[in-house]
C-alpha cells in the first residue's frame, strides 16, 4: 500500500494536491476537515462539537479525531492506499495512526511537507475564504489562530517523522502543476 500523509500549514495547498494524487495513484483521500465539515452541515453530535472548536481556530480533540478517522478507515476494503490530509496534527496522533496502521498489517510510506512561507499563506486563506464559505477562512483573528496552532503543536509532527526517515519536503510556492510535479517526483524516489 501506499500511504502519504500530505502536510503543511493552512492554505499550503494540501486539499489541491490531494486531488491530484488521487487521481494518479488511486488513493483513498482522508482529510479530517472534510469529514468535520460534513458532520457540521449534517448537525450530527460530533459536528456540533467539532464546529466549536474549529470556529475559533483551535484543534479538536485528539480522542475524538483519532475515533473518528479510525472509523473511516476502517469502512474501506483492501484499498490501494490512503492519502492522509489535515492528519495527523498532533504526535499523540502521529502515533494513534501507525498504531492503527500496524493493526492493517501496513504503515506511513512517506510525508511529504508543503512549504509556504506565513505571509504568502495569509494572501492564499484570504483569498479562499471569497470562494470557500468557511466560517475559519473569514476571520483574520481565526486565521492567526490557526497559523500559531499549527507552529505550535503540528509543526513539531514533521520531527516525528523525520525519526522514521519519512520526512520528504516540498517547496509549495510556484503553479499548481509545478508542486504537483515536485509530489510525483518525490513519491517515485519513495
Ligand atoms: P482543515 O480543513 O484541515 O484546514 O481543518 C479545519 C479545522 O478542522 C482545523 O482548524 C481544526 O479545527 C479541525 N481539524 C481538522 N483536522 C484536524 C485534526 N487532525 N486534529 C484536530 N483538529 C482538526
């Protein structure tokens, strides 16, 4: 199997690119905030309680995200791999994941880093949120929020595996088929 997990701090790009790796690697796509946002439009519990959290910028619950994704992938049957999207945002989570990935008889291939420097991610997120609808992507407040999160408790998941030798970066700035090029390159070296 092959497994990514796309990283990278808000408005990198991981949404975009992930698209395109589905499409060329038939990957099965998780992001974590896709699925928050679908529970938060069908007003399901985990939807009430998610959206408090993400309104403000902060990370939901690392019990709850981990039973959450777990559930997803376990509804899938011999795929040909996951592309992880928006997780893991924590090491507590880092480590739920190749735990769960062991149980699968599999593991993390690789994680492949976006990197967009703060001031360019701002332009981006303000620029989404005309077309996004995203309560998140609206607020300039929020959006600082987000960035310092990410600095501080995500950025560190890139140590995690970098340990592993995982670790692969990406230079997100550019065209979007430029980095989509750069991703293809670097799962080709795997
Ligand atoms: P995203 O769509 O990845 O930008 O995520 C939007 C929001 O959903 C984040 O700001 C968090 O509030 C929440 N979220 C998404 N993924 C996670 C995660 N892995 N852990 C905790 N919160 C998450």
């Amino acid at each position: 199997m092959l497994n990514i997990v796309l990283f990278g701090p808000p408005g990198a790009g991981k949404g975009t690119q992930s698209e395109r790796l589905i499409d060329k690697y038939g990957l099965i796509h998780l992001s974590t905030g896709d699925i928050f946002r679908a529970n938060i439009k069908g007003e399901t519990e985990l939807g009430v309680l998610a959206k408090s959290f993400m309104d403000k910028g902060q990370l939901v619950p690392d019990q709850v995200t981990i039973n959450m994704l777990r559930s997803e992938v376990e509804k899938h049957d011999s795929p040909k791999g996951f592309i992880f999207d928006g997780f893991p945002r924590t090491n507590a989570q880092a480590k739920a994941l190749d735990e769960l990935l062991e149980n699968l008889n599999t593991s993390i291939s690789v994680m492949l880093a976006l990197e967009v420097e703060e001031n360019e991610l701002k332009v981006r997120l303000k620029k989404r949120a005309e077309v996004s609808g995203r309560i998140d992507d609206a607020n300039p407040e929020v959006i600082e929020n987000r960035i310092r999160v990410y600095n501080q408790e995500t950025s560190p998941v890139k140590n995690y595996y970098q340990e592993q030798n995982k670790f692969v970066g990406i230079d997100g700035i550019g065209s979007i088929n430029d980095i989509t090029e750069r991703l293809f390159a670097a799962i080709n070296n795997i």
